[in-house]
C-alpha cells in the first residue's frame, strides 16, 4: 500500500479503510471483492461496503469479467470531482440550516438566562449607550434620572434633540425624576412623576426598555453599564410600576 497518503486521504473525508481499499486499487490494479479483501487484510462484506462506498463517491468503478465483477480504481483526478461533490452538499446544507438556526437561536434565547454585559466609558459611551436604545425598536422605556446630574454632563439643546428623536420614532418615556427649582416641562409620549431629591436621590440614571437595563453614572466618573437580560429587565421594570403606583 502507499501509506505516506493515508492521513491525506483521510483529510479528505475518507474512512480509514475506504482509503485502504482506494489505494490498493491504485497501486495493484482491479481485482474481485474477495481479492480486495484478502489483500486490504480486511473481511470480503466488509471489502465490499468500503468497494459500494467509493463507487457512490466516483472513485471506485465496477465490471465484469468471466462472470466475475471486477472493481477498479478511477483516475485520481476524481478526486476533484469527489471534494466538488462534498462542497456542494455543504453549501447546500449552509443554505437550508438558515431556518433551523433561527428557529433554536429563539428557543435558545428563551432559556439563555446568562446576561450580556458590556461597559461604556466616558461621555462618549454614554451617547452610544443612549444611541441604542433609541434603535432598539421598543416602543416604550421607564427611566430615573435627576435632571441636576444629567446636566453636569450634557447640555439643555442635547437632551432637546435626544428628546427630539425619541418622540419622531414614537417611544413613550415613563420618568421618575429629581430637579432642583421648577419641575421640568412635560414632553410629548411622556409621563412623569417628581420625586423629592433629599428623600429619594437618584445618583445615577437607570433606563428599562425591551429586555435591557442601562446604567449611567453621570458624576465623579462618566461611565455607563448595560445588561440584557429578560429576567433583570423585567424586574427592575416591575419595581419601575411599584414606585409609580405608590407614588
């Protein structure tokens, strides 16, 4: 046999003893089932599963002779033609996973209780941070924040045109708030409830929608920290509708 090409072979997709049979042939020419398996030292059934399995592949071809089937090895450029065959079925599979993939991704996601963590530093994060849940596509969010901290960061005219964005894409904000002097105006899509600063301080902002929650920490160092996770969302959502209906 030429055992230098076995594990190439393997590699290709054979089995090791389809590759046996496949380089016997190569090397000493057509012989009978049983002449395979004698010289493959393999059993004749089981010569002949490997002998069905080439022909199947293109790499193996059968004959008779003498009232005898004969089987001979095909040309090794059908290998080609056997690794043209496999890509196929492979992007053919590719191609009908599609459905099925979505399909587990959502029962996977109903029981994927580890939540997704991730960090916006800085000022700038917090504009992604904010960015995002404007594109989230939710169609409502509860937040708490404290007018007096969020304006040491951004400016009157930003929180407009936030506001701005949020009212064009018709998302509906429930806001719990602190503000030192008047209360602030109410917007459109908007309802709010003003809670004393010295009882009830709000030192970061906290925003609920969808399966998210989003926390902001607008003094002292800017950063931002965001969570997806149904569970955690739906909880702080719930303790949103208690401090409003106690309110």
């Amino acid at each position: 046999m030429l055992p230098i090409y076995q594990t190439q072979l393997e590699n290709l997709g054979l089995t090791p003893s389809e590759v046996s049979v496949y380089l016997n042939l190569v090397q000493f020419g057509p012989g009978t089932a049983s002449e395979v398996a004698q010289r493959c030292n393999l059993n004749r059934s089981t010569a002949y599963v490997q002998l069905s399995s080439l022909i199947n592949d293109g790499l193996v071809n059968n004959y008779k002779l003498k009232k005898k089937t004969c089987f001979s090895a095909e040309s090794p450029k059908h290998l080609e033609r056997f690794l043209e065959k496999k890509l196929h079925t492979i992007e053919d599979q590719i191609e009908e996973s599609g459905p099925l993939i979505e399909d587990l991704l959502k029962i996977f996601a109903k029981n994927d209780t580890k939540p997704s963590l991730r960090v916006f530093d800085g000022r700038d994060g917090l504009i992604t941070m904010g960015n995002e849940l404007l594109n989230s596509g939710v169609p409502e969010y509860y937040a708490a924040y404290s007018f007096d901290e969020i304006y040491a960061v951004f400016g009157q005219q930003e929180l407009a045109n936030y506001n701005e964005k949020r009212v064009a894409l018709g998302i509906f904000e429930h806001l719990l708030y602190n503000k030192s002097g008047r209360a602030a105006p109410k917007l459109p899509l908007q309802e709010q409830k003003r809670f004393p600063k010295d009882t009830f301080p709000f030192r970061a902002n906290i925003y609920v929608y969808g399966d998210t929650v989003s926390i902001a920490q607008t003094t002292g160092k800017i950063f931002g920290v965001s969570i997806k996770n149904e569970n955690v969302a739906n909880s702080f959502r719930s303790l949103f509708k208690l401090a409003w209906s106690e309110a």
